[in-house]
C-alpha cells in the first residue's frame, strides 16, 4: 500500500509504479492511499494524469488546519484503511504530514514500512519536515537513501539496519519526462519566453511564508531580478494566502505570477530556464539534474551535492544574497564543478522494488 498526499509526493511515486505495471506484474499489487492533503486538480490530479499514475483507491479527503491535527486526523483513517486492506507493505514517500501519519499508522499494526527517501537531514528542527523524516526513519524497515550522504546521517543516528543508497527515483522521474516536456508542453509560449532568457521561481516552505521578513526579503529580491530578467512564479496556495495575509502583494508587480503548474509544464520552464530561485528540495535537484543554476533561499539544504557542484548557492531569505548571486550569474562568474552523478544512474524505482521483494520473500 502506498501511502500519498502531497504534490511531490505523487511525481516519486509514479516512478515506482511504472516498475511495479512493467516488472512486476502478477506478482505486486499497489492500492494507493490519497490522504487529500493536496486537494486542488493542479496540485494533485493532473499529476496522477500526467505521470501515469495508477488512481487512488481511496482519498480520505483530510487537509488543512494545524500539523497536529492534520496528522491524527490521518493517522486514523490510514488505520481503518490499513486494517480493511491488510497489506505486506507500507510505501511512503519523503517528509510530509501525509509520510508520517502513513508510516506510524502501519508500524503500530507491525506491517513493515519502506520509506523512500530516507535519511535527509536539514538538522533544523524547527521545520516540520525535519522532525517527519527523523521519526519516519527510526520506525521504518526498509530505509531507502537517495545518496551517500542520506546513509552517513542515517548512521550518525544509529540506523544501519535495512539501509540502502539506491539512488534517487526523482533521477528516474527526470530522464522519463526530459523529452517528453520539451515536446509536449507549451508553456514558454503561452507566457511568451525565451530559452535561456527568463528566471523561474518557487517560494512556499512554511519558514519562509509563515514569517513576514522573510517572505517580504524574498518577496523584494524577487521583484528586483524581475526588473532585468523576466520572471515566472508559479504560487503555490500557501504563499498566496500569506501575501495576502501580510498585505505583500505590491511586490509580485513586474513578476509573472501564475497558478501552481502542471509537471510537464514545470520541467519544460526547469529546463529552459537561464536560472532557477526556489526554497523547494524537489526544485533544487531538478536544476542540478537539468544543468540550470539555482539560488536556494533557504538556510541549509538537504541535497548538498548540488551546492558542491556548484550548480546550488545557498541564500537565505536575503535580498542581498539574491542579488549577488544574480550577478554572479549575469557577469559570468557561475562556477560549475563536475563532480559526476551523485543521485544514482535512473534505476533507483528497479533498486527498490527489487529490495522489497527480495525482503518479503527471506
Ligand atoms: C506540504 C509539505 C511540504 C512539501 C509541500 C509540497 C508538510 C508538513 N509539508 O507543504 O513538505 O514541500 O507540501 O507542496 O507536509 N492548499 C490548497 N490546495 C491544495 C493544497 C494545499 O489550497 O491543493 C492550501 C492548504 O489548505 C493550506 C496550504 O495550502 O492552507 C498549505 O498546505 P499544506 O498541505 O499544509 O502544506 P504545504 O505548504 O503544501
């Protein structure tokens, strides 16, 4: 049983339902649990449409309110689901509400729980994330680590047990839909862009929507890069809701705000983008994957292999450090290093069903 509810969520799932259809047919049956913490078609079902994606056998509807109770909310309706389905496995996905409340629920009825990208550590605990991947990690079984790094953190807390770096399945995700974006979408003409001649941005971690400094610093280095570049910024519901709550909208004026975009679209800008400005893990790798630079505006990353290679510069919520990475890009000063590929070589979803199996059967 897969376990789901959040938009990135629902791209590394698909991965891992493609290798179940094509090579495990027969033999692995997936029912899909939607909890409903993404709800709006653009942020959900477009993504099941897009990719592929097997239907969910049951969306439990539940989003919204406090992380406290969004999460027990959850917690016991993938009980009930869980008792009526009676699966061998657990699969969940990442840092979310929707992982956690997955893999607690299944660990209490002793069904063992793959938890895909395991072992990330922002050592931030004020971050809801962080404290999901950290209590998911110590009760799951099987700990499947997108890197080498993931399965040091892993160490470092104790956790050797059922560890394995199998690569990262959003590697997967990006060769299977590179081409298809490109020929596929129509994105850069429908907001008339020029490859290589336009900014991307995503803005809609809680620590930085939550906190009006830090939204408004983001909001105001945003603004300033639009002034020479063209800038497209799908909003995600979050950080609309706190612009409008803060009264920061004059700062969106000159940017090209959209609705929250479909992935192909999403990785059709990615890929044609000269640069990327984003507070998203997901995002991050991607530029790092399709080779664009990226300004991350946050603190620390989980994924510090893109900072090593430089394709990654950490800045913060500061418009400063917006704007001298901007012009660093724009003076030519951007130093790529190739450190090789880090994320694994695309079969991280054949690494981890095989896993699996391999496990259910010993
Ligand atoms: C969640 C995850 C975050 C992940 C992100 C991806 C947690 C703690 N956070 O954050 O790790 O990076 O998803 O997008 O699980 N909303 C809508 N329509 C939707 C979805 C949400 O309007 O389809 C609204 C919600 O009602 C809420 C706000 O957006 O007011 C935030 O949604 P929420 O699910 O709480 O967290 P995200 O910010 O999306």
């Amino acid at each position: 049983m897969t376990v789901l509810g959040a938009r990135p969520q629902f791209v590394k799932a698909a991965a891992i339902s493609r290798v179940i259809r094509n090579l495990y047919d027969g033999q692995v049956e997936e029912v899909v649990i939607h909890t409903g913490q993404h709800y709006d078609n653009n942020m959900s079902r477009v993504f099941f449409d897009e990719l592929e994606m097997p239907a969910a056998r049951h969306n439990l509807a539940i989003s919204g309110g406090y992380h406290g109770a969004m999460t027990g909310r959850m917690l016991e309706a993938v009980e009930s689901q869980l008792i009526k389905e009676l699966p061998d496995w657990v699969l969940v996905y990442g840092d979310t509400n929707s992982t956690l409340a997955g893999a607690l629920a299944a660990s209490k009825l002793h069904i063992p729980v793959a938890h895909v990208e395991s072992g990330l550590r922002s050592f931030d605990k004020r971050m809801p994330e962080e404290i999901n991947r950290i209590l998911v990690d110590h009760i799951s079984t099987l700990l499947f680590c997108p890197t080498e790094t993931a399965v040091a953190n892993l160490k470092a807390e104790g956790v050797t047990d059922g560890v394995y770096n199998v690569g990262d399945v959003m590697f997967d995700v990006a060769l299977f839909v590179k081409e298809k974006a490109r020929s596929q979408s129509n994105i850069l003409k429908l907001y008339d862009l020029t490859t290589k001649q336009f900014g991307l941005a995503t803005c809609h971690r809680a620590e930085n929507t939550d906190d009006p400094a830090r939204l408004t610093e983001i909001l105001k280095g945003l603004a300033t890069v639009a002034q020479h570049i063209k800038l497209i910024l799908p909003l995600h519901p979050r950080t609309r809701e706190f612009i409008r709550h803060y009264g920061l909208a004059q700062h969106l004026t000159g940017i090209v705000v959209t609705e929250p975009l479909p992935y192909l679209d999403m990785v059709a800008l990615e890929q044609a983008a000269k640069l990327i400005l984003t507070d998203s893990g997901g995002v991050q790798k991607e530029a790092f994957f399709y080779g664009v630079p990226c300004l991350t505006m946050r603190d620390q990353t989980e994924w510090v292999e893109t900072t090593q290679a430089g394709t990654n510069i950490l800045v913060g919520a500061s418009m400063k450090a917006i704007l001298d990475g901007f012009e660093k890009l724009q003076s030519g000063r951007w130093e790529y290093v190739n450190k090789g590929q880090p994320y694994g070589n695309g079969n991280a979803s054949e690494n981890i069903m095989q896993r699996i199996v391999q496990y259910a059967r010993t």
